[in-house]
C-alpha cells in the first residue's frame, strides 16, 4: 500500500498505523470517493500539517474536526483557509478573541501556515470531506490515525501545550497526560457556541505563558498581511 508522502520524522513515528488493516482501507476509501466525488483538501494539502510541523518541533497542538467543504478552502491545516478566500466565522472569531487577548492586528486573510511552521501542529481529527457535505467522511478511520497522531504527541519527552476548542476536541482529552502537559480548553470558536465560553478564554497568551515556562520561544501570532 501507498504511504503517504510524511517527513521522515513522521514516517518514523507512525510507522506502525500504516501497516493496520483501517489504514488499508482507508485509503482505498479515499481513492474510491476521489474517483466518483469532489474531495477536500486536494491531494497533495492532506498531509500539510505534518509537512510544516516535523514531529521533533511540535511544541503545541491544536485539534481541529473536520475540513472546510467548499472550494478553495481546506489546505490540511486545522482552521486555516487557502490565500485569497474569505475568513470562515469560526476563524474570525479566533482572530477577534487573539486580538483582545494579545493586541495583535486582525489579517487581511486566513492562511495560517506561519503558526504550523512555529511549532504548532494544526491537526484536524479527519483529514478530508466530501464537497459541500460536512463530516461526509467521519468514521470511516482518520480518527484512528489521528488518534494515533494525538499519542505520538502525548510520549514526546519535552513538554507539549494541548488545545482543546469544543467538546469533541475535549473528548481526545483521554489521550494525553495532564501531568506532563499543558492542556487549554474553552469552547469552540464557530458563532454557535463562541459566546459560550470561547471570548475571553485568552489562549494565546496561556500558550505563550506555557512555552515560556517550558523555556520554548513563545508563539508570534501576528500573521502578515498577503
């Protein structure tokens, strides 16, 4: 079977779930919905995440759900949208909330590459979706392997911040130990449930704070305008 195109320090470390049976399956599932369906993000954006965060630098996760549906949009990373395409809701609520907790300008745009390249693995818990039809590929193995992912993460010997938006990324809870890591929860950014609990959380500077305390560079969270 076809292993994804991983860097080698993710190759190495989930080398083991690419020889299980759902992972098999999976792919040919992916394969087989490409064929006959318009699938996001495009092949060669599924794995990003893992491309602009090797597995030795990840210092944050944070734990998305599913990819944007419609065109233009997913690019692998959790949250993150293509240059030149709207903000969706979620993400302006997160720009808002950085905004008020750090001071930092809102962008002209929703590419997030430059958090992935800092330290912070953007991980959705699927990898890909049909278009126009949200959690069109829920159950169907990703959350095995990004299960998987969130382990890895959680054996890494130096310390990791874990951000958990929402009660399904609250649910991975489970994977991680509390006692070596860092874990900040609040409720998810979209326009449903932001008011509930997600302004006024200040994540940002709680990830600089921890960073700091783990004698890691802090996060800079301004993103420059395209």
């Amino acid at each position: 079977m076809k292993v994804p195109p991983l860097p080698p320090s993710w190759s190495q470390v989930l080398a083991e779930e690419f020889d299980k049976p759902y992972f098999g399956q999976l792919q040919e599932f992916i394969q087989a919905e490409r064929q006959s369906h318009i699938i996001f993000p495009p092949e060669e954006y599924v794995f990003s995440a893992f491309e602009l965060t090797p597995y030795d630098q990840v210092n944050v996760l944070l734990l998305g759900q599913d990819p944007y549906h419609n065109y233009n949009q997913a690019h692998g990373l959790c949250f993150s949208v293509q240059p030149g395409i709207t903000p969706p809701r979620s993400l302006i609520n997160i720009f808002k909330e950085m905004q008020a907790d750090i001071g930092v300008n809102i962008p002209n745009h929703g590419y997030l590459i430059s958090w992935a390249k800092q330290g912070i693995l953007m991980l959705n818990a699927v990898l890909t979706v049909r278009a126009h039809e949200a959690n069109s590929h829920k159950n169907k193995g990703w959350e095995k392997f990004t299960d998987a992912v969130i382990q890895k993460v959680n054996q890494k010997r130096s310390p990791v911040i874990f951000v958990l938006w929402g009660g399904y990324a609250q649910k991975k809870l489970k994977l991680i130990d509390t006692q070596r890591h860092t874990v900040i929860q609040s409720a998810h950014p979209s326009p449903l449930s932001a008011h509930n609990g997600f302004f006024g959380s200040k994540p940002f500077s709680a990830i600089n704070n921890a960073l700091e305390s783990f004698g890691q560079p802090e996060i800079n969270w301004q993103l420059p305008d395209l």
